[in-house]
C-alpha cells in the first residue's frame, strides 16, 4: 500500500487553491470550479522516482467565516501548501502571512511550509516585490514555488519536491509495518481456516 501523506492548502478564496489541487487530480483546467465550502478531501496515489504516496488532500475554504474551522484541517498534516496569487501579489500575499503565522504557532510542530504563488500566467512583473516575499519565506526557511493550475505549469513539480523530501526512513517503516500487519492478517485466516476443518 502506498504510504499515506496528508496535505492542506490554505490561502484566500480566489487564489486558485481548488484549481491547482484538480489540475494534479485531473490534469485539467476548470474556470468554472465553484469555491470550497468548508473543505474538501480528495486522495490519489502518485509515483515519483519509483516512491509512491497516497496523497490525502484537504482543500480548505478561503472565506473569512470559515477561518475558525481551519485548524481542524491542518492537525496531523505533514505539509501545508500556502497559495497566493501571483496576479495581485502585494495584497495576496499579505493575506497569505496570516495562514504562515498560523501554521508556525499553532501547526503541527513537523509540519513543512511551502509557499506557492499560483496563477504564473497573471504574474506581473514587479520584481522588488518578488524579492521581498523570497526574502520573508527565506528568514523562516520555507520554500516558495510558482505553479500555474490553468496552464499546468510547475504543479506536477511541486508534489514531485513533496515526495523527494520524504526521508527513505518513512516509506521504509510503512513497509514493515504492512508486512507486519499482512503477517497477522494471514495467521488469524489460517486458524479460522483450521477451526473450520477441524484442524487442532
């Protein structure tokens, strides 16, 4: 069995969160998707470099009346993508702060941060901007990546870094595990299978 991975997005409604999650579900572009409510959870197992991971993804809603139940979300998750949009950087990532200090006070203390501008095919071209963000994540050593979910630009990349940076040591222990599990599973059908024939 691949082994399972929970992942969160967070970010204001109209960032583009449940679009770049159906660009990697479906590798497809929907302009008509309608907003999340609440959250919602899709799964879906993906190989890379021969390492396969169930990826159980938790969208979460961007509206502010939704903010409270958020925390809820991202307990036991072991990565949170932070979505902005790259066509109104500024304001966008100022929001986007807000879920990055949630997530570093009252996150799951191994979580992994990646902040991800999506809408590439928006970005405008304010480079000191863009600095200043790079510079902001660096201070607080997360990542930033640009994916745009219409064109399919940098999203296969961004779960491709989430698998790469499992250490072995986890998918390793999963498989133990399994094949500890498969071991009992198999002792328990064999005496059921001896007290049906008689066998002692």
């Amino acid at each position: 069995m691949p082994l399972p991975y929970k992942v969160v997005l967070l970010g204001d409604s109209s960032v583009g969160k449940t679009s770049l999650v159906h660009r990697f579900i479906a590798d497809a572009f929907n302009p008509h998707l309608a907003n999340t409510i609440g959250a919602a959870f899709i799964s879906k197992d993906y190989t890379h470099n021969e390492r396969t991971v169930k990826f159980e993804i938790w969208d979460t809603a961007g509206q502010e009346r939704y903010k409270s139940l958020t925390p809820m979300y991202y307990r036991n998750a072991l990565v949170a993508l932070v979505c902005f949009d790259l066509g109104v950087p500024e304001a966008s990532f100022e929001r986007a702060k807000y879920w990055i200090e949630q997530l570093l006070t009252l996150g799951p203390a191994d979580i992994k941060i990646r902040v991800v501008g999506n809408k590439m095919d928006l970005e405008l071209e304010e480079a000191g901007l863009l600095l200043l963000i790079e510079e902001f994540c660096r201070e607080r050593q997360l990542a930033v990546l640009k994916t745009s979910a219409k064109r399919g630009e940098g999203v296969g990349e961004l779960f491709d870094s989430i698998v790469l940076e499992i250490p072995q040591a986890e998918f390793d222990s999963y498989s133990l595990e399994q094949a500890q599990e498969g071991q009992t599973d198999d002792a328990l059908l064999l005496n059921l299978r001896n007290r049906r024939t008689g066998c002692c």
